[in-house]
C-alpha cells in the first residue's frame, strides 16, 4: 500500500452526514441534545484520561453518548496519537488488522496513520497484522473520527480491527499497545455499542454487567459475563484491550460518563440497542 494511500469515508450520509456544514452541526447537536453532556469543551487541563469507551451507531442513536467521551477528552490537553480499536462487523480482514499507512478522509477533512506506531503494535503483538481490507466497509472506527477532529486540531492515529475478541487475544494487544506506545502521549478508545435489538428491560439488566465490569477495570469479568449472560455487546474484546493497557499505564479509576438505549432516542422499547461512554483514569 502507498504510503499517500487514501481512505474514503464508507458510511458519511448513513451514520454521519456527509457535508462538512451538516455534520459539524451534527456534533454539536450531539454535545447538546438532552441526553449528551449539555455543553462543548472549554478549558483545557493536564491530561488524566488513558482511555475511553464510545458507541460507534449513527449519530442519531449513539452521537450523544459519544459526545460525553469528547467533552472529557476535549477539556485536556491532546495527545500525540489517537489509537481506535474497533469490532469487525464484516468479516474482511485477519483476526487483529492494524492499518499501517495512509491518510483517512472525513467531510471534516483528513487524518494521517502514525506508522511507526502501528509498525510498533504489530512487531510486539502475536496477533495483530498489517491489513486494509477489515476497514474498507467497516464504520466502528471511521465514526470516532469527526469527533476526535472536532476537538483536536491535529492528531495522528492508528486504526485497529478486532476480529477475535476473546480474553487472551485482547489482553495480548493491550500489551502490545502500551509497549509499543512508551514515550508518546496516546489515547485508546474502545469503540463498542452494547445489547443488539432485545427489549429495554433484558439490555438494562444485561449491560449493567458490562458496566460493573469497566467501573471494577476488570477485563475477566467483563469476557466471563458476556458469556455467561449472552450478551452481544459487539465490542468487549476492545473494551478488554483498551482496559488491560490503562491497567498498565497505572489506571485507578474508571467512571460511566453516560447510558441510554436506542428506545430514549426513538420512543420504541421492544428492541433496542444500548449505548455508553466511559473514561478510564489515572487518578
């Protein structure tokens, strides 16, 4: 792949708008609406924040949730790389795909890959490969991306595409992802939606063990209640991943920033999809 090589937005005028004017207004909307944070970020302060768990649905449904992920990280200082690890809905690709080079279009403009840290990732993990068909239709990464270049004036990022989900592979990349990060600045964010299309009462009680399982920073509990209670959270190996390295970095704190499911946006509870926003911290 050349290294100018350049990403198309799959689904901009599907889970975005397409138009730079209607999608910034879309963001904003977002950081506004009643179930969002109520505001934009303001003041910038020292960076605490190690990682974060966005919802990555269409910015009807999960813009909101999202958006108080962006006011925590709009309101410190930016990092030097942005690190997206996302589910894979489609299929393409290899178990863990890391795309190593190129550029990514959004109607908000474009985001270079850093490549020496993807190159880095993929050297120290056993799993992780240099691979670009997983994000061709793949949106659960390409949907952080407005948000983070709303906030941040310039960043790099490194997009990565899980496959497998399981506890050993994802505690295997977290590893490699705060190995190969030493002496950079990043932030990890674990793009993941929770409960698919069951009643509001059967999500609420089962991502609440999802929850539980990101506050106690507990990738075990989290892998053993999916299981166990059937839970299609389509991102708990990402969310694994992004806890495992946090743990690493020397987290102590990790707080639900929001919850809410498709139902409190559309008013239709008989099968809905949950979506949450949490920030795992130092201090």
């Amino acid at each position: 792949m050349s290294k100018l090589a350049f990403r198309r937005p799959a689904v901009a005028g599907a889970f975005y708008a397409a138009s730079q004017d209607s999608l910034r207004k879309q963001i904003i909307d977002s950081f506004n609406h009643k179930l969002g944070p109520g505001r934009l970020p303001d003041k910038q302060k020292e960076p605490d924040i190690l990682s974060v768990v966005c919802p990555h649905a269409g910015y009807m449904f999960s813009g909101p949730s999202a958006a108080h992920c962006y006011l925590a990280l709009g309101e410190q200082k930016p990092p030097e790389t942005v690190v997206v690890i996302g589910p894979n809905h489609t299929g393409w690709g290899t178990p863990v795909s890391v795309m190593r080079e190129g550029i990514w279009g959004t109607p908000l403009g474009e985001v270079t890959i850093d490549s020496e840290l993807a190159d880095k990732i993929i050297e120290l993990s056993a799993t992780a490969r240099g691979d670009e068909s997983a994000f061709i239709r793949e949106h659960s990464v390409e949907v952080q991306l407005p948000f983070l270049q709303f906030i941040y004036p310039d960043f790099k990022f490194v997009p990565i595409c899980m496959g497998y989900q399981d506890l050993e592979t994802s505690v295997e990349l977290g590893k490699a992802i705060f190995e190969a990060s030493k002496g950079k600045e990043i932030i990890v964010i674990a793009s993941s939606d929770l409960t698919h299309q069951e009643s509001k009462t059967s999500a609420n009680l089962k991502d609440r063990y999802v929850l539980n399982a990101i506050q106690e920073m507990d990738e075990k509990k989290l892998q053993e209640s999916v299981k166990k209670h059937r839970i299609s959270t389509c991102g708990y190996g990402t969310i694994s991943g992004a806890l495992v390295y946090s743990k690493l970095k020397g987290a102590t704190k990790a707080e639900v920033l929001s919850y809410y499911t498709s139902g409190d946006i559309i008013g239709d509870n008989s099968a809905v999809v949950g979506y949450a926003s949490a920030k795992i911290t130092r201090n």
